[in-house]
C-alpha cells in the first residue's frame, strides 16, 4: 500500500520539519519548564494527535475547500493567531506575577490540569493553518493512488506521531533536568518574558502573513 521506496525521502523530509524549531518546539519547552514532566509530554501529545486530523482534512480533500476559500482560511489564520497571542499574554502575566511565588513548592503553584496540557497543545497545533498547507502539499507525493488515500494518511501521521513524540520528549528530559535552575524565581521570570515575547511574535507574524 505504501511504496517502500518513498519511505526514506518521507522520513528525510518528515524527521527535518519534525527538528524545525517553532511554536511546537517553544510550546513543549514552556509547559515542561512550568509543569514538569507530565505538563510537558501531554502537550507534546496534544500537538502529536492533531497530526492525524489534519491527516484526516488532507485525505477527504476538504484542504482543498479550505485553501480555496480566502473567508474560511483567513478565519482559521485569525484564529491560530488569537490563540497563539494569548498564549503569549499567559506567559507575560506570569512573569509578572513570578515575585508572589515559592520555589519550595513548585507542583502545588504549577500544579497544571491534564486537559490544560492536552488542549494547549492541540489546540495550537489544528489552528495553525501551516501544517494544513502542509500535509496537503506533502502528503499527495507519497500517497499511491491504487489504494485508499485516508488509510495511507494516516498511517504515514502516525510515523510523523513517533517522531515528534520521541524529539519533542527528549526536550522534555532536557528541560526536566534543568527544572530546578528554571523555577529560580529571576530566571523564571526571565524564561516566561521571553516565551511570552516569542508567541506574541509567532501570532503577529501568523495574522499577517500571506
């Protein structure tokens, strides 16, 4: 069903977006310097699991409905922009409000709900309209016409899954690791500055491009 020799050009191309850094990258890096381990790997998760939807969208060719309709993409932009924005003011708000914190007790301030993680995740990731202009310009080259295009999909989502789970908990460990030095109040403060600076910038950026 899937021609073994596109395997190694997809895992190539695949593996390389997967290392680009970006909103996934920054978004993983926060949560698992706020929440730790399990903040961190949940939204890692939320990200990975919207891969099979835009899997999905690219497979019953509702891509191409979106693409082509300026409102509907535009709607979509805003609001991956919004999200992305607010996001950022999140992260501005608690490096402003980081002199009220005790490092002593970092679970029971960063103590972060399950769905908190899940839907941060997904949600950046299914309103970004990037990785829909992607997978459906991406996954066509590799999809064998003979046979169904939705099992093919996502069966090649669930390889870009693996990846990104296995890159994306490896920057957990990393931030895990450093944790202690991270929850310093002053870099902290600093930490979240920044993140909130850069998702402010992603969102921006997202809102008016092309």
């Amino acid at each position: 069903m899937f021609d073994q020799f596109l395997w190694l050009p997809f895992l190539i191309a695949i593996t390389a977006l997967t290392l680009t850094p970006g909103v996934d990258t920054l978004l993983v890096m926060r949560n698992a310097a706020r929440g730790g381990h399990r903040d961190g790997l949940l939204t890692s998760l939320g990200i990975c699991l919207g891969l099979f939807i835009h899997a999905s969208i690219s497979a019953a060719g509702l891509s191409v409905i979106l693409l082509g309709s300026a409102e509907l993409f535009m709607l979509l932009k805003l609001a991956g922009a919004a999200y992305l924005i607010w996001l950022g003011v999140q992260s501005l708000r608690s490096a402003i409000n980081r002199k009220t914190l005790q490092l002593e007790q970092p679970e029971a301030v960063y103590g972060v709900p399950v769905m908190v993680s899940l839907r941060e995740g997904l949600l950046s990731n299914v309103l970004n309209p990037k990785p829909i202009i992607f997978y459906m310009a991406f996954l066509p080259q590799f999809i064998d016409p003979a046979y169904s295009a939705l099992p093919q999909a996502l069966m090649m989502a669930t390889v870009h899954f693996s990846i990104g789970m296995l890159w994306q908990g490896a920057l957990v460990l990393m931030v895990g690791r450093a944790r202690r030095w991270l929850q310093q109040p002053r870099v902290a403060k600093v930490l979240d500055s920044i993140t909130g600076v850069l998702l402010i910038g992603f969102g921006t950026k997202l809102a008016s491009s092309n």
